[in-house]
C-alpha cells in the first residue's frame, strides 16, 4: 500500500481475508481487479469507483446484482461474471458504452429471454461467454449484437443448434463459435449460413461423426482454425479436402498411430497440425 498509486493489477487471494479487503480502495489507479472465489455476495461499493478500471473478474462468487452505480466504471470493458447466482441480467450493462468482453457463464439460474434483451443492447459486445447455462435455444434479439465476433455456447448438451444457426447467422461480424461438451453427433445443415466463421471449436465430442463434418466443412470458405481435441479420434476420412484450406488444425488428446498422424500431415502440407 505504500506505493498504491502505482498499482494498476490486483489479484488478491481471499482466502488470506476473513473479510472483503476494503484496503484495496487506496489502489486509485487500479486498472485490472480479479476477485475469484471471495465468497462475495454483492458488489461492494469500493468497486465503483476505480474509474480507471478496465477489466473486473468476479467468477465463482454469489452475486445475483449489480447496483446502479455501477455505470460509473464507464472504462471497462472486460467483465467476468462467471459461476455467480444471476437470475436476471441487471440493465445497467447497457448504460457500459465501453463493454466489450462479457463472461455469463455457469449462472445456470439465468432467466435468457431476459438475459438476451440486455445484451442485445450492449452495442460494443464482441465477446460472449455462455458456456454451461442449460441454454436450449438462442433468442432472436441477440441477433442484434452487430460487432459480436466471438461467442462460447460449450457445455450446454441440451441446445437446438440448428435453432442457434438460424439465429447467429444474421450476425455477420461473427467469426469465432464454441461448441465443445455438446454431445454433438452432427452439424446442422444450415452450418454454410454462418459464411464468415474463421474458427469452430468442437473438443470433447466423442460422438461427432467426422466424415460428415468435413462434408459440411467445405460449405465455410473462411474457417481457419478448427479444434477437435479430446474426440476419441483414431482416423480420419481419407479424403481431406475439407480440411484443406485450414491453417491450424489441433487434434491432440485424441489417438492417432504414428502412421495416421504422418498420413494426415503429408495429406495437409499447408496446415498446421497439433496431435
């Protein structure tokens, strides 16, 4: 604390707290503040006045509010607001002119069709969390995040993706789509509606059915990356044109000889492949 005015990064652990550490109001040019795990059940009020902030983590607490006041952190644009108790999704986000960088996931209380409508009025939001959050479909108003260019839908097995399709694909600023933990045997056939994907994640679904995937791949002409660890694999199809215009390829936890895998990367010379 001596030197509080030169701190811009604070990442405390809490458990070295029996309470909230009020000190922190003394770090007035705090630029970056995690507080993970410190069994916070509200906002304290010390938090609304770093102006400088830009980045506030507040994963794995127990808040379900944001009071007004919060709107006075009109500098941040990094919010992390996973594993809380959220209901309902305060609107004073949309007053957040600089938010950015918006983490939802594991509030699996989350009332959607609410939650939705908030966030279709945060016009700067170009990077959704929504992973784990029982989530079955995806309303149409988040079609209007405009400049959302990367959303994680992972760990939400029970979601109608070809719903979700019909919906992302009118946000064509998209570029980057998480759909790990699924249970995903196939893609839906509205996949090419998502024209400007430049990256798919699709680790952890063992029951994914490779060959029509890379059918199904060749229908999105700017994928780049594509992610598929941890999937069971022993081979792939032996035609690999659909893969063929991918520049990074990441394939490891899965179980390919060390035949399959030189195979594979004499198939795509132009692609960067991770066993």
């Amino acid at each position: 604390m001596k030197v509080s005015d030169k701190v811009k990064w604070f990442h405390p652990n809490c458990e070295e707290f029996e309470s909230f550490p009020f000190e922190i109001e003394k770090l007035s040019n705090l630029e970056s503040l995690y507080l993970t795990n410190c069994n916070i059940n509200e906002i304290p009020n010390v938090i609304t006045k770093f102006s400088n902030l830009t980045l506030l983590s507040l994963k794995y607490n127990n808040i379900n509010y944001l009071p007004p006041e919060f709107n006075q952190l009109d500098e941040l644009s990094v919010l992390n607001l996973r594993g809380n108790k959220f209901r309902v999704l305060p609107e004073v986000l949309v007053e957040m002119s600089n938010l950015r960088e918006l983490d939802l996931s594991e509030n699996p209380a989350l009332h959607f069709l609410q939650a939705s409508s908030v966030l279709s009025g945060i016009k700067n939001l170009d990077f959704l969390y929504l992973s784990g959050n029982n989530l079955k479909e995806i309303p149409v108003s988040l079609s209007d995040l405009n400049k959302l260019q990367e959303l994680h839908l992972k760990n939400n097995p029970e979601l109608d993706v070809k719903q979700a399709f019909d919906v992302l694909s009118k946000i064509k600023s998209l570029k980057i789509l998480a759909l790990s933990d699924n249970h995903l045997k196939m893609l839906p056939e509205n996949l090419d509606t998502l024209e400007n994907l430049e990256g798919v994640m699709l680790d952890n679904n063992p029951e994914l059915l490779i060959e029509d995937l890379l059918d199904k791949l060749r229908s999105l002409p700017n994928l780049k990356v594509l992610l598929l660890r941890n999937n069971g694999l022993q081979k792939l199809p032996k035609n690999l044109k659909g893969f063929s215009s991918l520049k990074v390829l990441e394939l490891s936890n899965n179980n390919f000889s060390e035949k399959e895998q030189q195979r594979i990367q004499e198939a795509l010379t132009d692609t960067k492949i991770i066993f």
